[in-house]
C-alpha cells in the first residue's frame, strides 16, 4: 500500500470539500438557514477528517512527521489554521470567521500543492526529534496568530468607509489584490502550466521580451504571470462585482460586532506570541544545537524570526499601554501576518542561508 499517493489523493480530496464548503458558508453569513448550515458543516467537518488522514498516511509514508519541506510545511500549516478557525467559531458562533478563514486556507494549501510532492531522505541536518518540535510548534503559533489577521481584517472591513477614508480604502483594497496574485499564481502553477508556459522574458528572441543575463528569468516571469493572471482575475471581480472587493466583502461583515472581532484579534496575539517564542527561538535554538553546534548563527531565516518576535513584542507593548485601538491593532496584525508569511516562504526560497533545503 503506497501511503504516500493515498495522502495525496486525500488532500486533493480535502481541497475540493473546503472549496465547496464556501458556497453554503457564503449563503449562511448573508441568510442563515438551517439547511445551509448542515450543509456547511458538513463539508467543513468531512474536510478536517480528510487532512487528518493525511497527515497520518503521510507521517507514516515517508517516516517521519511531515513537516520537512514547503509542501509538507504549508499544507500542515494550513490544516491547523483551519483547525484553529473552527475552534474560534465554535467559541464565538461567528459564521463569516470561518468563511473568511476557510477561503484563506485553501489559498495557503493551494499554494503548498505547488511544490514537489515526492518523499526525499532527510538531509542530516533535519534528522532530529526537536526538528519536528520546532516546526509544530511554529506552524501552530503561526495558525493563532494568523488568525488575527482574519479578525483584523474583517474589522477594518467593517470600519472603513470608501467617502471617509479614501487612503485607508486603497491600502485595503491593495492587500486583497495582493491575495488574488496568490490565487492567480497558483492557477498558473496547478492549471496553466500543464497546458502552456508562456514566456514573458527571455535571454534571446524566444521571449516577448529580452532579459538582461543577471535577472533569473525563471522567478521573474513566474512572478509577472502571477500578477498577470492575478490582474485578470481582478478586473474580472470588479465588473461581476460592480464594486471594488473590499465593497464586495463588506456586506458579509455587517452582522459581527467590532469589539468581539477585536477581543478575538488580542487573544490570538496573547496567546500565539509565547507560543512562537517557545517554537520560533527556544526549541529552533536547541535544535540549531543539535544540526550545526550553535544556538545562534544570524541565519537569514533566524534573523527573520527574531524580526517578527519583536513586531508582535511591540504590538502587545502597545496594546498594553493603550497606544494602539481597534483600527491600529488590526492594521498591526496584518503586518505581522505579512511577517510570517514573508519568514515562511519567501526566506526559505529566495534568500540563500541554512534553511534553504526548505
């Protein structure tokens, strides 16, 4: 029994509940009938159960917990911010958390489906008990504290108005934009490039246009396809929509309450900081130890961490003292979303250092 390809097809199996589950959550958060709400939980519980196996079948496929590269990494990180999601809709009974995070989460596992699949031996640096310590942990405080960003959100969705506050509507507007680029690349990615890979750059005429020899044409026309196919399906939202998309979201805010969508946002900073001091510096330097025989090295990855332990130091300092209300906690929190997304992904795949091989 191959419980690798078996994980895989759950996976995919997964995705495709989680996507059909934003249909009747949608309908749920604008008119909450019963049958759509059976409906919802349905697809959502059927889909935790599916990444549940998967995580099983792929532990014990490849040996070890499946946390060692940026499929295992992403996908795992994403089943507990859908994890995490649940359990702040069933404390607060706040529908369109859930839809909104359940939309994220596709996008994060979408994005992990991207990368190689296959198994590979751990390289000896990985081949440590407190490697999987470390990036649990991390994974799960990332998941409570991305779920601030979901609270933030919502909030600030709630809060601007268009007429009242042009600047803070663009600024809005340009982090949603940001998150159909996500989509639009991993279309390009799952769907496009089976067919087609068309070639925006290139170092001689085979490409719409030239590239000097010290760009990696490679990053540079995924990224310009990104935006490209995200620039499509942009404009293609705002003529279905007639809105912009941070106009075609707010109706689906209008029945949370800013103060429990702000209660939430501390608690998940409150409680996901320690978290990722205990997984982002103590138990990665005891595992740094281990692999390199240092605790400390100034990594590009180490750093990072470092980088974003202290913004979330800083935004709880501010909260503390009372500087930062609803509206600037929120804004903060995106920030810091940002951070992790950037020490996650970008760090490990563009920026040269020991984490590299992830």
């Amino acid at each position: 029994m191959n419980f690798i390809t078996i994980s895989t097809q759950l996976l995919f199996l997964s995705f495709i509940l989680l996507l059909l589950s934003l249909i009747p959550l949608g309908f749920v958060v604008r008119n909450k009938t019963p049958r759509m709400l059976f409906l919802a939980h349905s697809f959502i519980y059927s889909t935790i159960i599916c990444q549940l196996l998967f995580i099983m079948t792929r532990w014990i496929g490849v040996g070890h917990a499946p946390v060692s590269n940026m499929y295992e990494f992403m996908t795992f990180f994403g089943i507990l911010f859908l994890l995490v999601s649940l359990f702040i809709y069933q404390h607060y009974k706040q529908i369109a958390i859930l839809l909104f995070s359940a939309t994220i989460a596709i996008i994060i596992i979408g994005y992990g489906a991207t990368f190689s699949h296959d198994a590979s031996p751990l390289i000896p640096a990985l081949q440590s008990h407190w490697l999987a310590v470390h990036v649990i942990t991390v994974a799960l405080s990332s998941a409570i504290l991305s779920i601030s960003f979901i609270t933030s959100l919502l909030c600030l969705l709630q809060k601007i108005d268009r007429n009242k506050h042009p600047k803070a509507h663009i600024a809005l507007e340009c982090i949603l934009f940001q998150l159909v680029v996500v989509i639009g690349y991993i279309i390009n990615q799952l769907v496009v490039a089976r067919f087609i890979t068309p070639t925006i750059l290139a170092y001689d005429n085979s490409g719409l246009f030239h590239a000097p020899q010290w760009l990696d044409i490679h990053k540079a026309n995924t990224l310009l396809l990104a935006y490209g196919t995200g620039f499509l399906l942009y404009i293609g939202l705002r003529i279905i929509g007639k809105k912009t998309i941070v106009g075609i979201l707010q109706p689906f805010t209008v029945t949370l309450s800013p103060q429990t969508l702000d209660d939430i946002t501390y608690q998940a900073i409150l409680i996901g900081f320690p978290l990722f001091s205990l997984g982002g510096l103590v138990f990665a330097m005891i595992w740094a130890q281990q692999a390199w025989g240092r605790f400390w090295g100034w990594d590009p990855k180490e750093v990072w961490a470092l980088i974003t332990w202290l913004f979330y130091a800083g935004l709880l300092h501010f909260r503390f003292v009372k500087e930062a209300d609803e509206e600037k906690t929120a804004w903060l929190a995106i920030i810091g979303f940002a951070l992790i997304i950037f020490n996650q992904v970008f760090v490990n795949l563009i920026i040269a250092g020991l984490h590299s091989y992830a």
